[in-house]
C-alpha cells in the first residue's frame, strides 16, 4: 500500500523526500552530486574538506572545483572536518559565502589520517571539543543556514563511549543543530561488520520530533525505506550504495511512495548515466575527467550482466579512444541490469 511521508525538514529547508546522497571522500564531487540530483536525491553533501584546506587554499584555477555550486544543485551541503574549534569558524564562513546550502560537522569518520590528525571520529572521545566546535560553528554562519552533524555510535563498544555519544548528542541539538546524522558503527570499527539499526532507533527515541538521519548498509532501495520503518529516523543518507548506482534514489521513492518493487536499470540506462557522469566529469575538470570515470566505472560495472569483463575494461581504459570502445562493446546492445549482492557492494 502506498504510503505517505511528511517532507524532511533540515532548518529551513524543506526537503521532497527523506533521501538523501551522503558525503563520500574521493566521490561526492560535482560531478556525482550533480547526477544524484538528476535522479532523484532531495539533497546531496560535498565530500569532506579538512579546515586548514578551507582557509589556505585560493580556491581558484586547479582548486576552484571543491568550491563549485551551481543554481541547480540546490539544496547542497558542505562538509567540514578538523581538529582546533577556531580553524572552524573561517572555513564555515568561506563554504557559506561559496554558496552552499547547509555546514555539515563530521564527527564520524573513522580513517587512520583523521584519527592520527584529531579529526572525525576522534571528536566523540574528546565531547568537549565536539561541542565547542558545533557552538562555534552555529554562532559564526547565519541563523538561516543549517548546521548538521555526521556521527558514528561511539569510538568503541565502552559505556563510555556510549555515554560520550549521548552527551555530544543532547548538547548538540540544543546548541542549534537542525539534524543529526549517525551511522549505525563504531569508529573503531570503519566498515567492518553489520550497522546498528537497533542504535539508530534508540537515538531517534531518545531525539524525540528533532531530526535524525540514519546512515549504514544503504546499498538497495529496500534498505532504504526497510530503515525508515525498522528505526524510525526521519531521514537517510545513502553513502557507497549511491558510488556508480544513482537511480538508488528514484527506486527508494518508487518503493516508498508507490510500492512499486525496483528493477535494476537496463544497460541503455545505465550507458546513458555513464555518458552523462563523463560529460559532467570533463565538464568540471577535463585533466581528471578520465581517472574519474574509470574510478566511478569500477562501480557502474556492477550493475552490468558482463561485471567482471566491465570491471577489467574499466581498469585499462587510459585514453578517451579506450572509453569509446568500451561503450560501444559492452552498453551498444540493450538488455537487462542487474543488482549487485551485499557482500560485493560492501567489500
């Protein structure tokens, strides 16, 4: 049966739908959160910019595209990672004054350099720092401009990593954060292992009506709209699911609001939105457009009947003649797609 779900609030921006394409280092450039947009994602997040970047780069010629919004890609967000709380407040207002929408703090990511730098993740050990941070942040941009959080559930499995994250959590919302991202693992545990959704319904209980994002194993529809109705969180962010799998976001929509199963995009299909991302990536950065593609292509190839041939043709292709060829052999001859397993889309 259809359902009907209230928009999602982020601030003062009203979203058409609780779907959302998450900041993804090394992916959610221009380029990709363009076509995510195209496809259906009600909001897209940049991917993360450390502050010191922020404030020293020119922003200009070889670096102008990390600062890139165009009239379309509304609404977008920012995401912005550091260690000192005042290296914060300049680069909120430069990403600001760049034109995006929403400042995204993240506290979660769990990579050996953002530990090693205090950064992400590592600001769920240290609460007192996560908030001043968050504080400094919301009382440098507009009052109109939203200031998110991305979190993981904790560093590690302690009671005191739990309570860290509880404590982080409250003082956040009432510093003035619109919402709160959590992905259902632990810093410690990067990507290994299954998220907990079990967690995520206990911080959308404990938020109450303040909005909460759920993040983790969002690689199909079905996830997508199964972890709005397991955790009741108002909202989710669709992170790796969405690496070379846009239609991941009209899918949850069909699936959500019309209860019309998915099917996995035809080959013309998928030819058409490899087209596109290349046409973007040249578009954005003509130099790295190649290298580009060729990343985002290991992942479009899952979807191919042909995925291992796909994958190796993708790792070959070093010139633009080697990427017209690999069109016309594997995406001239229309058929169906098919949908990558779990374990692949998580290894």
């Amino acid at each position: 049966m259809p359902v009907t779900s209230p928009p999602l609030q982020i601030g003062q921006l009203q979203l058409e739908h609780p779907f959302v394409q998450a900041a993804l280092s090394g992916y959610s450039d221009w380029p990709m959160r363009s076509l995510a947009r195209s496809y259906g994602a009600s909001y897209t997040v940049a991917e993360v910019m450390i502050d010191r970047f922020v404030n020293e780069v020119k922003g200009s010629g070889k670096t102008n595209h990390y600062f890139r919004v165009e009239e379309a890609d509304h609404p977008v967000g920012a995401q912005l990672m550091g260690s000192a709380p005042e290296m914060f407040v300049p680069a909120a207002h430069r990403l600001v004054d760049a034109g995006f929408d929403v400042i995204d703090i993240n506290f979660g990511c769990p990579v050996k350099s953002a530990i090693g730098g205090c950064r992400g993740g590592y600001h769920l050990s240290q609460p007192a720092t996560a908030i001043e941070i968050i504080k400094r942040v919301r009382d440098a941009v507009p009052i109109e401009t939203p200031v998110t959080v991305k979190m993981r559930r904790g560093i590690d499995e302690t009671t005191e990593s739990r309570d860290n994250f509880f404590h982080i959590l409250e003082q956040a919302y009432l510093a003035g954060v619109a919402a709160i991202t959590v992905h259902g693992r632990t810093v410690e545990q990067k990507y290994r292992g299954p998220s907990n959704w079990d967690f995520l319904r206990e911080v959308k209980q404990a938020a109450g009506e303040r909005i909460v994002l759920g993040s983790g194993d969002l690689f199909s529809a079905e996830a997508c709209v199964s972890m709005l109705e397991q955790t009741g969180v108002d909202g989710v962010t669709i992170a790796r699911g969405a690496i070379g799998n846009p239609w991941i976001f009209e899918q949850a929509q069909q699936l959500l609001f019309d209860n019309i199963t998915p099917v996995p995009p035809t080959i013309q299909q998928q030819r058409i939105a490899l087209e596109r991302h290349f046409s973007l990536a040249q578009a954005h950065d003509s130099a790295s457009a190649l290298g580009s593609i060729r990343k985002f292509g290991f992942k479009y190839a899952r979807l191919h009947p042909e995925a291992d041939e796909l994958r190796k043709a993708f790792g070959k292709s070093k010139t633009v003649d080697d990427w017209d060829k690999l069109i016309r052999k594997f995406y001239t001859q229309d058929g169906p797609g098919q949908f990558p397993n779990v374990d692949e889309a998580q290894s």
